[in-house]
C-alpha cells in the first residue's frame, strides 16, 4: 500500500511540476515533450503497443507507440511508457 501511495504522489508531483494538474485530459504528449521524451507513432510488431528505449551517446529517450491501435490505447501505452521513465 505504501508503494502505491509513493507512486501517486510522485505522480502529482509531476502534473503540478508541468502544470498539467487540473486539465483534463491530461495533455500526455505535452508531458513527455516537457520531459524531453521523442514520441514516434509507427506501425509496431503484434501485441507491442509501446516500448521506451535511451540512447546514451545522443542521450536521447525516445517512445515509439503502435499507430495501429485504438488512439486510447496509443494515449494509455504512451502514459505507460512515460511511467517507465
């Protein structure tokens, strides 16, 4: 339980940091420019909505989410990813 709450209030902390807060939808490609994150929509393999890689001689994050499902779920993997972050 106390994992739980560590992560919410880490997640606040970054909406507020952003001032993402109190926008609904949350602005989830906004976050992830602010967190200098590139963000590719592209045709991924099957059963992979999103994966998050790091290139440290460019020392670049980038997202690649797959263009071909739903865009809720493109926003959803998206949120996750950054989560990885």
């Amino acid at each position: 339980m106390e994992e739980i709450k560590k992560y919410r209030n880490h997640s606040i902390l970054l909406l507020e940091k952003f001032n993402l807060k109190e926008k609904f939808p949350i602005e989830i490609e906004k976050l992830a420019k602010e967190l200098n994150i590139n963000v590719i929509y592209q045709e991924l393999e099957p059963n992979v909505s999103g994966k998050i890689s790091y290139n440290p001689l460019k020392n670049e994050t980038l997202i690649k989410i797959n263009n071909q499902e739903h865009e809720f779920r493109q926003r959803f993997s998206l949120a996750h990813e950054i989560a990885h972050y």
